[in-house]
C-alpha cells in the first residue's frame, strides 16, 4: 500500500511539473508571437512611411515646372542690336544688319542669308544656316549677321560677324575674306565674343535704346528734337549720308540733292550720282533704300 501510494505521489508531482513546462513554453511563446507581430508593425509602418515619402517626392518633382532654355529671342536680338550700336562706334566703324527681310550685300558681293549656302567655317562647307531660336540641324545656327564695308584700301574689304550656337553655345563667328570663296572663323574680338555670350546668357528683357528701338519710335525722338539727328544716330549731315553710300557702292561722283533735317521726320538725305541715273534715300539711323 505504501508502495502505491508512494507511486500516486510521484505521478501528482508529475502532472504538476509538466504542467508549469507547458504553461511557461506558452507564455514563451505568446511573448514571442507579439514581439514579432510588433516587429513586423514597425516594419510596415517603415515601409509605409518610405513609400509616402517616395510618393511625395515624386509628386513635387512632377508639379514642378521645369525651367525652359531659351537660347535666342526677340528681346536677345534687341540687346545685341544695341551692343552692336555702343561698340561699332569704339572701332569707328558703322554696320549695317540683316533684319530679317531684306537680303544684306557685302562690298565683296556676297548676299547674305543666301550667300551662307556657300559660306564655309574654317574651310568646312555646309556648316551654317539661319535660325530664329539658336536651334536648328547645322553645325553654325546663326541668329543674326552684322557687316562693315572697309572705306581703306585695300578694297573691296569687309569684316562680317555672324552670331550663333554651336552645339547650343554661343559663338562668333567673323569673315574678312576678300575673294575666292568666303570662309569665315571664330572671332578674335574678345569685346564683342564676351559681349553676344552675355546676352545670350541672359533673362532679364532689356528695354530696346537706340537704334534698337522701333522705327516709330525713333521718328517719335525726332520729332521731339525738332526734326534734328539723335546723338545714337550715324548719319547726321549729307556729307556723313554721302560717305556711307561711297562705302556701299563705290565712288561715283555721289551728291546730296535733299534732306529733311530740320523739316521733318522721319530724317532723310537723298543721295544719287551726278545726273541722277543712280539714287538712293539715306536715314540717319543709317538705313540705305533705293530711291523710288
């Protein structure tokens, strides 16, 4: 008897200890079972907070306007016209441009923008054409041309600039060649090279002076200075009207047979050959017409 109950014990003791085992590996385990739920909490919420961030990040980038490049506008080409018209004067000279309309003949005989069909770079052909934005298939996307007919020996002689991109960077380009085929290179002139990349680099619209501005407006100042020159315009008297047609189209016995100065605007001097087979209309912005 004592045996079984000694035995009874033993399997009580037992029961009671694998009961606490169980319990305690169930804690263990429920412990265990919310750390990791916890962990895999955290997680997510990390993951959500990368994906809102990410999502926000790319929302911003896609409202935010992206910056345009404008290599070349209307209010550039103003500025350069009125680089053109302080800087010409420190080399004494007078240049005429092509305005977008009217073909510009060089003394050498060249027409431009059609003469840039032949018109080599650095001895290379068909690298140039005109543009209106800097852009365009060429090598050479020329944005505006200036030229200056030499008074000096030996003639005919010119120095033409064209003002482009070149692989959407702005570069001068001058020719003086005299004969043969013309061939143009980068400028030497570091006035008017630093001059055209700084307007081409800039955004701020310049308010157009000088010969920049409008030929209304001009006439306008004219009127307002008693029919009289403006201090920015090149030709003031027939003798300054005679010479600039001498330089354009040779000496030929040129006079002046009339003028508005003083009478009206907008300001004129009609200057032809002695005997008036030949005649053209002198303004004094420098602007040479037929006379018709």
């Amino acid at each position: 008897m004592i045996k079984y109950g000694q035995l009874a014990a033993a399997l009580v003791i037992g029961v009671t200890l694998l009961s606490g085992c169980g319990q305690r590996a169930s804690e263990d385990a429920t412990k265990s079972s919310g750390a990791t739920t916890k962990q895999s909490a955290r997680t997510k919420s990390t993951t959500s907070s990368k994906r809102s961030a990410s999502s926000k990040a790319t929302s911003a980038s896609q409202a935010a306007p992206r910056k345009q490049t404008t290599l070349w506008d209307q209010s550039k080409d103003e500025q350069l016209a009125q680089f053109i018209t302080q800087w010409a004067p420190t080399m004494g000279q007078v240049y005429a441009r092509y305005d977008g309309q009217h073909p510009l003949e060089v003394s050498t005989g060249v027409t431009y923008p059609t003469g840039l069909a032949q018109q080599l770079v650095s001895g290379q052909s068909g690298q140039i054409g005109m543009s209106t934005d800097g852009k365009g298939s060429n090598a050479y996307n020329i944005v505006a041309i200036y030229n200056y007919d030499q008074t000096e020996p030996p003639l005919p002689g010119r120095i033409t600039y064209f003002f482009g991109f070149h692989n959407g960077q702005p570069v001068v380009l001058a020719d003086q060649s005299r004969d043969g085929q013309p061939n143009a290179g980068p400028t030497q002139n570091t006035a008017i090279r630093d001059g055209f990349t700084r307007i081409a680099a800039s955004t701020t619209p310049a308010k157009p002076k000088g010969l920049a501005q409008s030929r209304a407006t001009i006439t306008q100042q004219e009127q307002q200075n008693h029919n009289m020159p403006l201090d920015f315009e090149p030709v003031h008297n027939a003798d300054q009207a005679i010479k600039l047609v001498a330089s354009k189209y040779g000496n030929k016995q040129w006079v002046a047979v009339h003028g508005t100065a003083g009478v009206s605007a907008p300001i004129t001097f009609t200057v032809s050959v002695d005997g008036g087979s030949e005649a053209y209309l002198v303004y004094a912005t420098g602007v040479i017409a037929p006379f018709q």
